[in-house]
C-alpha cells in the first residue's frame, strides 16, 4: 500500500483529468467506491434518465485482447482463480479461491429506505484478455431504476473495469450512464507515473501505484481469506476522486435472508477516508459467503439521505 504525504496525494489529484460533476454525483460514486457499484447507483435519487441504455457487452477498447481458449479452458479446468499471492510490502495476500470466472453473472434487487426493489443490479465478469501488455480481467455492472420509482428518476448506467488479472489494480474504468436526457460517456486510462499514454477516447486519471476502481475493489474483497486477513486497505478511484477504503471483518459467520436463499457469510465493515478524514455521515456493510464462491449475497449503506439493502436475486 503507497503510504506517500498529504501534498503527494494532493499534487496527484491536482494531475488528474475528468470530466466535470456535480455533488450529488460527487456522493453517489463515493458509495459506488465503497459498494463496487452496487448501492451507489441507488442512492443518487434524482431526477435523471432518459431512453434506456441497451444491456450489451460494449466493443473491446483498443489494446485488448481475450485470452485464447487453451489458456480459458486451463483456468476452468483447475477450477481455480489465476489470482496469485499480493506481496505482502503492498497488501494483504489474496487467497486463490475459484472466484474469478469468465461469464459469471450476479443479479441483486435494491431496496432504499421503505421502498422495495427499486432498482435491479448486474455484476458479471465479462472475460479475461489482454490488456495492453497485462494479463487482466474484463468486469462490468449494470444499473436501472424500477417502477414506479422509474417514473421519477430514471437511471440506466453501465461501468466497465479492466483489472490486473494478479492484483486487481485498476487499467481502465469507464461510466457509461444515460439519466435525465444527459448521457456521459467517462473512458480513464490509469496510471501511477504519467507515462503511460492514453488513448484518443481515454483521458489520463492520475492514480496512487495499486489503485483499484469500484468494481476491482469488490472482486479483491471477495478474494481476501478473512480467516487469516481480518483487515485490507487500498486506494479506490470511483472515477472523480480518490479515497482510501479500509475493510474489517466484523463478524465471522453471520446468517443471511435473501430472495437467491439462505447463507452462512462473513460479515465486514467497510470504512471510506477522504483526504485523511473519515466520512462519518456514513457507513457500509457487506456479506460475502464463507462457502467456495465467496459470493457478494447483501450489500448495506446508511447515507444521510437515505438507507439502502441490495439483495442477491441469483448467481450464475
């Protein structure tokens, strides 16, 4: 973990290109930091949306390439993660369950404060490929408001997360979000030095060595062995800023009621620090299975304007 100055992370901010957002946004991506897109979607309750973004894989950006069938097959056939061991100078060490698979699909039902399923939920894991030299993995989520609630704030957005296939340090993430007739198309090349040239649709998001984007940051919680690892730290970028999110384990089995079934699971708390100060107008929870899978069953936030349980509907 970069363990650098407050004027070093200042001087890396001030180096950063994006796009323009208000603070409502501001809010909602930080959620999204701390939930790997899950809740934060959710919790921006306002009147936004347009025509509905269609629900397909997006073209491959430049330098991508999918990993060839031998080597798919070899990963499937051990059954295995390829995730390997972090050092431990940077971070805890991941364990490498049979977590990561080309073609897993997770679906979640969100419930904000009184009103149920408000709005539906899909992780997945798009592939593994090459990316620009990297072996990595392609992860995506999907996000849209439910009736009635679509009435009033329309929202469909989908993220795109090409990841360290060993570390799960971020490449590139990218927001593609269609709310209240306004679309934004957001494509940022990572990169810890500044050397690393960004494409012509990529802008260059200056980042801490390690950083992982919301989705990166999910699929490393659900690799971390809490029996032997009870606390994780890392930088998470959520595509506007940059926050330190600190992860403990709260509970070891823990038992969980949601609509895909009973569960046995971890239970963790999750902390987000923003330039050194800890948002304490907020606090996150999440449940991952103590089964193989290690699979996300429940993901809780209190907000202040709001308090939000996205469910598991089903895994495939």
């Amino acid at each position: 973990m970069y363990d650098g100055s407050a004027a070093d992370k200042q001087q890396i901010q001030r180096g950063r290109r994006t796009k323009s957002m208000s603070l409502k946004t501001t809010v909602g991506i930080t959620a999204l930091a701390v939930l790997g897109c899950a809740a934060g979607a959710f919790y921006w309750l306002r009147a936004r949306g347009e025509q509905p973004v269609p629900e397909v894989v997006s073209a491959e950006p430049p330098g991508f390439h999918e990993a060839p069938a031998a080597e798919k097959s070899a990963v499937a056939a051990a059954g295995t993660s390829p995730l390997p061991r972090e050092s431990k100078k940077t971070t805890p060490p991941v364990d490498p369950g049979p977590l990561l698979k080309a073609g897993e699909v997770l679906e979640y039902t969100a419930n904000v404060s009184k009103l149920n399923n408000v709005a539906s939920l899909k992780l997945q894991v798009a592939g593994r490929g090459n990316f620009l030299g990297k072996s990595s993995w392609h992860l995506q989520a999907f996000a849209h408001t439910q009736n009635p609630l679509r009435m009033v704030f329309e929202l469909d957005d989908q993220f795109d997360s090409y990841s360290d296939a060993g570390t799960l340090a971020s490449l590139q993430y990218e927001m593609h979000l269609s709310e209240r007739g306004q679309k934004v198309q957001s494509v940022q090349r990572m990169t810890a030095t500044g050397q690393e040239p960004a494409s012509e649709d990529a802008t260059e998001a200056r980042v801490l060595p390690g950083t992982r984007d919301p989705l990166g940051m999910m699929q490393y919680l659900r690799n971390v062995d809490w029996t032997k690892t009870p606390e994780v730290q890392s930088s998470v970028y959520d595509g506007h800023k940059l926050y330190d999110v600190r992860a403990k384990l709260a509970a070891a089995s823990e038992q969980v009621n949601v609509p895909a079934g009973d569960y046995t699971a971890s239970k963790i708390g999750i902390r987000v620090f923003d330039g050194g100060v800890e948002m304490k107008d907020a606090s996150f929870t999440l449940y991952v299975t103590n089964n193989a899978a290690r699979i996300p069953v429940l993901l809780e936030a209190v907000m202040p304007f709001a308090t939000a349980r996205v469910e598991l509907l089903r895994a495939n």
